[in-house]
C-alpha cells in the first residue's frame, strides 16, 4: 500500500484563494463566539501594530477544545449553532494574518485556567508542517493579552491576529462599511442578549442598522410573511407549495387557480405520490416608505429603489440578490413595488436547494434553485402589488381612508396625510380589518 503525503504549504495557501472575504473571515469568528453563547463580541483595530484582537465573554475553551481548534478541516455535526460560513477558525484566521505572521488565541472555561494556543503560520509554510502549539498562558503574551481585551475574566476567548498593511487596510481604514455589515448579517438578534462592539484605536463605532430588514420598524400592514416548501420525487421533479391562510397551496404560475379544495387536496397528496419534503422555507416582505425618497423642492423624483432578496440561514443573513425591477405603471407603484425588501429564511437541511458550495456566503442567481427564486420573486411582487392598492386606492380591493373625500387621494396626498399621528392610527385600524377579512 502507498501512501499519500499532503502538502502542507499549499493547503494553507489555497485558503486564500477560495473567494474568502475579510469580511467574511470576521463573520466565521462572530459565529464561533455565538456557538459558545457568547452576549457580547469586542471587534478590536489598532493601527499601531496593525492588530484585530476579537473578544468574546462566551463559554472558553477546555483544554481538549484548545488542542483541537486548529484542526484543519475538523468535523463539525450538522447542527442548529452551526457557523454561519462553514469556513472555520483556521481557515478565518489565516485569511486575515494573510499567513504573514503568527496568530493567538487565550481562553478561559469558567473557574478554570488560562490557556493560550498559537499557530505559526509563517513557520508551517517554510517547513510544510502544521503544528499548532497548546498549553499554559505565556507571561509575556497571553496575560498582558487577556487583561488588555478580555471581556469577562472568568471565561471566554481572546483572538489576537497580527495583520499585514493591505489586510488591515482593507477594512480598518473604513470601519463604517464593516459596522454597516455586521449590523446587516446579525440583524436577527437582539442587542439586548446579543451585542457586537467595534473600536478603532479605543474610539467605538456604532452599528448602521440603514440596511436592516426592519421587520419590527413597520406598520403590520407593511409587512408580510408566507412559508414555502418544496417537495421533490424519486426523479427529481419538484412542486412548491406556499401558505395561503392556513393551508399550505400548489404555486402555480398560471393566471387561473383550481378551487381552494382542489389545492390543499393536491398538498394532502404529496406523500402518496411519492414526493417528500426537500425544504421548508420563509419568506418575509417589508416596505419601508423611508427607503423611496419623496421629490425635491423641484419636483425632481429620484429613481426608485430596487428591493433586494436576503437568504436567512441560522438566523444570519448571508448575501442579498438584487430583485427584478417591475416594468409596467406608473413611476409610483414602481418604487412601492420596487422598494420591498425580502428575507428568505432557510437551514442547513436545505443547503442542497440552495445549490451553495462550500462558502455559505456563496449565494447568487446563479446557483440558487430557479423555480424556487421564480416563486419568491413572484410572490413577493404579488404582496407588493397588494400593498399599492392599498395605499393608492387602486382595484376592488384598494382601502379607501376615511378621508370625507369622494375618492382615495393621490399617493402625494396621502403621504401628507399619513404625517399625522391620528390620521395614521385610524388608517392602521382599517389596514387591520381589511387584511382579517377582504373584500
């Protein structure tokens, strides 16, 4: 029998050429402190030493956990806490060291003993060997290191990564887009149990939340949710189905729909066709009047905004992909119908639907299932659609404000009207009824 040597060397490089983003890297570490339920992560640049130190007051690591944190390409369970990238901390860390220097990690279980484990990444490539080094904490760094950064003396972890001049350069010299992300893929969680912190040589930086979803910043008539599944057969034909109340109904792409019966009868089939469950997903719709600016003092109107579609997985947003504009009305109802903003929501059990490699960040057109990405466009352009009648007036089925004008007003008026505290209140109430029971 032969065996088969791995060179080291070139392993270590390829990591930074697999389409890893600083960014990203970041990312990885942020979900490792999440999975050690950690409430706070300290995100550290300091431009003297062109250091990132990341901190976090989460469980630590016991002394078996330390040994094996560098494990190359070690075998994570499929589960809930799974990282939101899939890349890992060595893989993380080395992208963002540019493997030009060592990197540090002090940790603490509580009541336990400070440990320290450092991979020289400079070494492992001039000699082709990996050996990462575990054990006791250093005097000369890893106390200074841990009484410096950490969170919690008790327990957690301290990442300390030296940085060449173009990685620190990156994305240090512009902390606003890096705290405008983090805000974007963490939105899910509460800042209250859940807090991501970001200083630049000791100044902190607020997150930029202008991106977010706002789910919980909006009326509830600006906002809609609908699940989707799809089931699939031994030969790989796929149906997806999506709420409509509370049954789950065929999509169907034709103007014309079989009776109610007829549909949740299909559903109910499903099993005994041979079909099984591939995925269960949600789609959330937002809109945000603030996202489609009013026109000038002018009259000049500024183009409307495309909405965007965000894949949710684990409660972190990985990638938006731009929706299709909509192509027919007026310069109005496109904004409102291109302004939109959605959040698909899926878990690692439906990985394959999404089609992603390796890179959980690696959403995009192109490699995500077609009639999934169909379905929701549609889908999401039909509650769109529902949400300018109701503010327009527009269809059967538009809301009217009780205005005592004979008509519904003009999008403009409206606007004006919607200013006013009680006015929108009222109109609120009647969004309510309309959505309980339309006409």
């Amino acid at each position: 029998m032969t065996s088969t040597n791995i060179h080291i060397s070139g392993l270590l490089r390829s990591t930074k050429t697999k389409g890893f983003t600083t960014q990203g890297a970041i990312n990885e570490l942020i979900d490792n402190s999440l999975d050690a339920d950690a409430t706070v992560v300290d995100i550290h640049f300091n431009t003297e030493g062109r250091e990132l130190i990341i901190a976090d007051d989460g469980l630590g690591m016991t002394k078996a956990m330390a040994d094996s944190c560098y494990c190359i390409h070690n075998d994570k369970p499929a589960s809930g806490a799974i990282g939101m990238f899939g890349i890992g901390k060595t893989i993380a860390e080395g992208l963002l060291s540019d493997l030009a220097s060592s990197t540090t990690t002090v940790t603490k279980v509580e009541s336990g003993r400070l440990l320290e484990v450092t991979a020289d990444w400079v070494t492992s490539i001039a000699t082709n060997t990996w050996n990462p080094r575990s054990g006791g904490a250093s005097a000369d760094v890893a106390l200074p290191l841990w009484e410096r950064a950490a969170i919690d003396r008790e327990h957690g972890t301290v990442v300390h990564i030296n940085m060449t001049p173009a990685m620190f350069n990156d994305i240090a010299t512009d902390v606003e887009t890096l705290c405008r992300s983090l805000a974007y893929v963490y939105q899910e969680y509460d800042p209250d149990t859940f807090a991501i912190r970001v200083w630049r040589d000791g100044e902190q930086y607020e997150l930029d939340t202008s991106d977010t979803l706002g789910w919980n910043d909006v009326l509830p008539s600006q906002r809609n949710e609908v699940n989707l599944e799809a089931w699939v057969n031994s030969a790989g034909e796929e149906l997806i189905f999506h709420s409509e109340g509370s049954e789950m109904v065929r999509f169907n792409r034709g103007a014309t729909q079989p009776t109610i019966a007829a549909r949740y009868r299909d559903y109910a089939e499903m099993p005994s066709k041979g079909y099984t469950l591939e995925a269960r997903l949600s789609l959330r719709d937002v809109y945000n009047d603030e996202w489609n600016p009013p026109e000038d003092d002018d009259g000049n109107r500024p183009p409307y905004i495309l909405g965007s579609l965000s894949f949710v997985r684990n409660r972190r947003h990985l990638k938006r992909v731009a929706n299709e504009p909509p192509t027919s009305g007026t310069h109005e109802r496109k904004r409102y119908l291109g302004a939109a903003r959605h959040a698909l929501y899926y878990d690692h059990h439906a990985d394959r639907l999404m089609k992603t490699e390796g890179n959980k960040s690696n959403v995009t057109p192109e490699n995500i299932n077609k009639q999934l990405m169909w379905t929701v466009n549609a889908l999401a352009r039909k509650w769109a659609d529902s949400y300018w009648k109701q503010v327009s007036g527009e269809g059967t089925h538009g809301i009217r404000p009780r205005t005592g004008e004979a008509s519904a007003p003009t999008v403009k008026e409206f606007k004006r009207l919607y200013a006013d505290p009680l006015f929108r209140a009222s109109y609120d109430q009647i969004v309510r009824a309309h959505m309980a029971h339309p006409q």
